[in-house]
C-alpha cells in the first residue's frame, strides 16, 4: 500500500518541536517546584533548628541562673530548712514545673527510717499537698511507692509518666494529679536523707537528660550545704561539751586546790604551836644537862633538828599557801633592790662563804611586791644552797629583753642538774638531791611558779651537773 502524498509534505522537525515542547515546560516547572520545595523545607528545617537551639539555650539560662540563686540562698542562710521554700520556687519555675517538694528521713519510735515531706512549691492553680497527712511519716518499704527506694539508694533518678506505672503507683499519684513524675536522691554523708521530687501535673512530659543533670546539679549543692552545715553543728556540740567539760573541771580543781590549800594552812598553823613549844621545852632540857656527850642530850639535839626542819617546812606550806591566796596589790618593785637586800642578808649570816654576787641595777617590776620578794629570795636562796661546796661562789641576777618580753634570770656555778629531770624541779617536795646533801623542803621553787603563774607570767631552768644552774622567769603587766 502506498503512503499518501500528503504525508511527505509535513516537516519531521516541526513534528517534534509540537511534542516535545510542552513535556520540557513541565518538566522544568515541576524541577523549579522541587527546588523550591526543598529550599523551603531546608529554611523550616533550619527555622525550626535554630528555635530548639533558642528553647535551649534560654531553658539552660534559666537553670544556671536557678542554680546561682540556689548557692546565693545557701550561702546567706546559715541552716538550709529556712532557704527550703525559696530554693524549691527558683528550681520549679526554671523547670517549669507543676509542684516541687523535698522529703526528709527521721527514725520512727521503733527504729525504722520515717520520710516526711518538708517543704513545696506549687505553680498557680496547683493543689498543694504540704498538709497531706499521707505523705508523712511513711514508711517507703511498704508505701505504692517501694520501687523507688532501691533506684534512690544507688543515687539514681526516679522518672516516669502516669500511664507507665503500676496501678497501684498510679492511683496514688493520680489522687495529687500527678501525670508526670522526677524524683532526685539526696545523698548526705554517704547515706540517702531524703529526696527532691518534680510533679507535673498538666501533661505527660519526658525529662530531657540536660534537664534533669541541671535539677541533680542543685541537689547535690544543697546537699553539700546540709553536710557543712551538719558538721559545723557537731563541731560547736563538741565544742559546747567541752567548754562544759572544762568548766566542771577547773570548778572541781579549784574546789580541790581551795580545800588543800586550806587544809594545809590549817594543818600549818595548828602544828606550829604545839611544835614550837617542844623546841622549848626540848632547849630548856639542853641548857639544864652538862656540856657533855651523854645520850640524853644528843637525844634532845636530834628532837631540836627535826622540830627545826619540821618548823622550816611549815614556813614553806604557809609561804606556799599565801602564794595562791593572797590578793594581788600591783606596785612598781624594784627586784634589784630586793636581791641586795636578800645577798648582804645571806652574807652576814653565813660570813664563813666566799660567794660574789653580780646583781644588775634598776630592775623594776610590776606586780604584788610581798609576793615578788619571795619569788628573788626563794631564786637566791636556791643558788646559795646549791653553791655551798664550791670555794668561789658566783651568783648572778640579771634581766634581758627576748622578742619584745623582759627575762630575768638567776644563774650560779654550782651543784646544776641533769635536763631530763628539769620537769621535776618546779613541783612541790620533789628534789633531785638527799637531804644530806643539800638542806630543804623541795617547797620553794614550787612557790615560785605558783607566783610567777598568778603575775601571767611562765618560769623555767637550765643546768648542768657540776656547771651551775640558770633559772628564768617572766612577769606579765599587772593593771
């Protein structure tokens, strides 16, 4: 069959321009529809981007700024329950919440661990539940609550949505309208004190990860505060304890020091009568034998030794007596005067000894001038015994001043002792030598001391065996 003639006049390109040119069109018009569709997705992508950013940018804002608030209030408050209210309102409103509440652990009357809600903060049109008599003194073990324990031990987070929990956690949360839940330990000391709950109680909502790291972040800043504050508490109760300690015993010290010290005044002057009246009669006795060497007289010069030696020794208890209970009458005393005084006595009692003495001049002190007198006297009367078995004598009495403190001191050359028993030196009727060797009491440097101390100040020695002895002293201004 052959083709029509006509068919040979039409143009093949035109043909294709008819067909293909409305194709093109809108295939380019669907491909400028995709890009602008992409372009639009990509700007609301981003749109929607940089608001998640924003939203989170400003919700951490507002925890940083909560937690700051929560530090300023800690550290203004010296307890933490009285900052409870305020801290729980800066913390609901940054995260939003519907009721924020803290629950303590208290022992019950038969041992176990109570949990009692403390404190809360409600958002406006929130029932608050501070007066709810079933959220107090629970027993957490046996409340629709249990499973949170053992996650709360472990310092973990409780979270959870109303519509995933059991029945009987659900009744219980839904009687508070509670659709939401963020409960955060609060560990003090290593054990769980209580907890930090978060309710939310318009919508079902999931706490985000940075959400519930800022909200633990501000329970573990309370509950650092709460374990200064628990320490700085024991610390004044150990303290108040001891001040109480203390007191009773200083009372009971001082009753026992005035008891003995008015025991042996007693004693001293009750003994010194009958005392001095058989050193009498024992002299009349002496005078009436011959000079002789019978055995009743040196019988009646042993009775006169001891009675001299006890007599002496009841001097030294009054002395010793008079250093704790006399009145102080502050006066400026002139010390280098005294121990001239106290040196030209020694020299013309004992004129046989050949003793130098080198006493600085215008040594002045203040305080009780009786009571100093003793404390120059005892010091030179200690050097002068101790010195007895030297041939050349040196004793010495002078002062020095030692960061900003005046020392006076009393040195000789004689007998000395060891270090090791410098403790026993100052203490009433200890002695480092025999009676034999060296007459005394062992009272007079421990009237010393018990003088020095009532005038503030402190008394110490140094020696050596057989090198002398130096003994110094302070005394404090008396008003």
């Amino acid at each position: 069959m052959n083709a029509p003639p006509w068919l040979f006049d039409i143009d093949p390109a035109a043909i294709s321009l008819q067909v293909l040119l409305p194709a093109v069109t809108w295939a380019i018009l669907i491909f400028v529809a995709y890009r602008e569709w992409q372009a639009r997705r990509r700007l609301a992508e981003e749109i929607r981007e940089r608001m998640q950013v924003e939203q989170a940018l400003q919700r951490r804002s507002r925890y940083l700024k909560a937690l700051s608030e929560v530090n300023q209030l800690l550290l203004s408050n010296p307890g933490y329950r009285e900052a409870y209210e305020e801290i729980l309102r800066q913390l609901g409103l940054a995260a939003n919440a519907s009721r924020v509440y803290i629950f303590e652990n208290h022992p019950g009357e038969e041992g176990q661990v109570l949990t009692s809600q403390r404190a809360e903060w409600c958002a406006p049109g929130i029932e608050p539940q501070i007066d709810n008599q079933s959220l107090q003194r629970v027993q957490m073990e046996y409340s629709p609550c249990k499973r949170w324990m053992p996650i709360l031990h472990q310092g973990k987070p409780v979270t959870g949505k109303i519509g995933e929990l059991s029945q009987e956690e659900r009744e219980f949360l839904e009687s508070q309208q509670i659709r939401s839940i963020l409960i955060l330990p609060m560990q003090v000391n290593g054990s769980l004190f209580g907890f930090v709950g978060f309710d939310q109680c318009d919508r079902e909502r999931d706490w985000e990860d940075s959400e519930i790291y800022f909200l633990r972040s501000a329970a573990i800043t309370l509950c650092q505060h709460i374990e200064r504050k628990q320490a700085l508490d024991e610390i004044a109760y150990q303290h108040q304890r001891l001040e109480e300690r203390v007191k009773s015993r200083t009372a009971q010290l001082e009753l026992a020091n005035e008891e003995l010290e008015a025991f042996c005044y007693t004693v001293s002057h009750d003994l010194r009568g009958p005392l001095t009246g058989i050193r009498g009669f024992s002299q009349l006795l002496l005078d009436e034998l011959e000079a002789s060497a019978c055995t009743e007289r040196d019988y009646i010069l042993r009775v006169l030794d001891i009675t001299d030696r006890t007599l002496q020794l009841i001097d030294d208890l009054l002395s010793l007596s008079r250093a704790a209970r006399t009145e102080l009458q502050c006066a400026s005393v002139d010390l280098s005067e005294i121990a001239q005084t106290v040196a030209a006595e020694l020299q013309l009692q004992y004129p046989q000894r050949k003793v130098v003495f080198n006493i600085q001049e215008q040594m002045t002190a203040a305080g009780d001038e009786g009571l100093l007198k003793a404390v120059v006297q005892n010091l030179i009367h200690n050097s002068w015994k101790y010195t007895s078995k030297k041939p050349m004598a040196e004793i010495s009495f002078g002062s020095s001043r030692i960061d900003g403190e005046t020392v006076y001191h009393v040195r000789d050359n004689g007998a000395g002792f060891r270090m090791e028993y410098v403790d026993r030196l100052f203490q009433a009727f200890s002695r480092l030598h025999t009676a034999h060797e060296f007459p005394g009491t062992g009272v007079g440097l421990a009237t010393v001391r018990r003088i020095v101390q009532r005038h503030g100040g402190r008394v110490w020695a140094e020696g050596e065996v057989d090198k002398g002895a130096s003994f110094y002293f302070t005394l404090s201004a008396l008003s």
